[in-house]
C-alpha cells in the first residue's frame, strides 16, 4: 500500500517530466499520453507484486516508460525521428539537424535520413563514459536540470555541466561527416 501511494505521489508531481521525456521520443501528445496513462497503470498493477523495497521508484517508472516506448517503435515498425529535439539551438549544427529533422514530410530518402541521424546520435552517446551519457540523457532526453541533478547526486553543478559540454563535444565530432553530407545534397 505504501508504494502503491509513493507511486501516486509521483505521477502528481513527476507527470510533465514523464510527458515531455516520452513526447520527445513519439509523434503526438495524444500518443504520449497514452503511453504515460498505461505504464503508470501497469506499474501500479505491478506494485502489489513487489515483495523488496525499491530505492528509487521514480528510476523504476523511467525503465518502464523506456520499455513501453521502445514496445510501441516495435509495433510501429518504421522507425522515424519526427519530433526530437534538442534544448541546445545556439549551433549551426543543431540548427541544422532540427530543421531537418523537425520537417514533417514524408518521403523514403527523409525517413532514412532521420532514421540515420538517430542512430548515429545513439551510436555517439553509447562511446560516451557513462557519467556523461547520463548527465546528457537527463538534460536533453528528460529535462532534468543540473541542479536536480546536482540535488540528485550529490555532484558539483560545474562538473555536471562540463559532463554534458564533453559529450556535446563528442557528439559534434561523431556528427560532422553525416552534417557535411547533408548540406552538400
């Protein structure tokens, strides 16, 4: 009953975090709501199960909003990168993959275009050490500020920022060839 209220407490105070996580990662609202409404539902059918205390339930809800999303590109099937955008649009660079990637057309060579930039932004953040995967990933995927996080953890707020410009760095060189290629088309 205890998690049962915890889980209640945090989807008061959590909701627009977990919508605007799984928003980014989804075609509409209503698709992001839907998804929220049914994991909060199946983690509290799940609550009554659980026999150990969980440390940090908020930690567990984001591992099955993760699943559920990718559940829901498994039925899709066709993998786009539609809505994703980033919190940083000082670059030319981020400017640039927004624009494209915030076109909504619809066309084989724009899907695999997007599909590409995806998958190379995955394959860039899983090169990174894990501290600063994790400081990227919250910022920009869950939007966690660093002084959340710094709450959160314990650690230093400049060092959560250099974290996060180190793996933005990495990101831009991991980038450059599929930004060049881009802009000669």
């Amino acid at each position: 009953m205890e998690l049962e209220k915890q889980l209640e407490k945090l989807f008061k105070t959590d909701r627009k975090k977990f919508l605007g996580f799984i928003r980014q990662r989804v075609r509409s609202q209503e698709e992001a709501e839907d998804i929220l409404q049914d994991v909060f539902t199946n983690v509290l059918a799940a609550s009554h199960h659980v026999k150990k205390p969980i440390e940090n339930i908020a930690s567990w809800v984001f591992t099955a909003v993760r699943n559920r999303i990718i559940d829901s590109y498994r039925k899709k099937r066709a993998e786009t990168f539609t809505d994703l955008q980033s919190a940083n649009q000082n670059d030319d660079i981020t400017d640039s993959f927004e624009n494209f990637l915030g076109d909504h057309a619809n066309s084989p060579e724009i899907d695999l275009m997007r599909k590409t930039i995806w998958e190379s932004v995955q394959e860039g953040l899983a090169e990174l050490p894990d501290e600063q995967r994790e400081v990227f990933e919250k910022n920009e995927f869950e939007g966690i500020s660093f002084r959340e996080m710094s709450e959160e953890t314990g650690v230093n707020i400049n060092t959560l920022l250099a974290r996060k410009r180190y793996a933005v760095l990495h990101l831009r060189r991991r980038l450059k060839d599929l930004y060049v290629s881009m802009n000669d088309k």
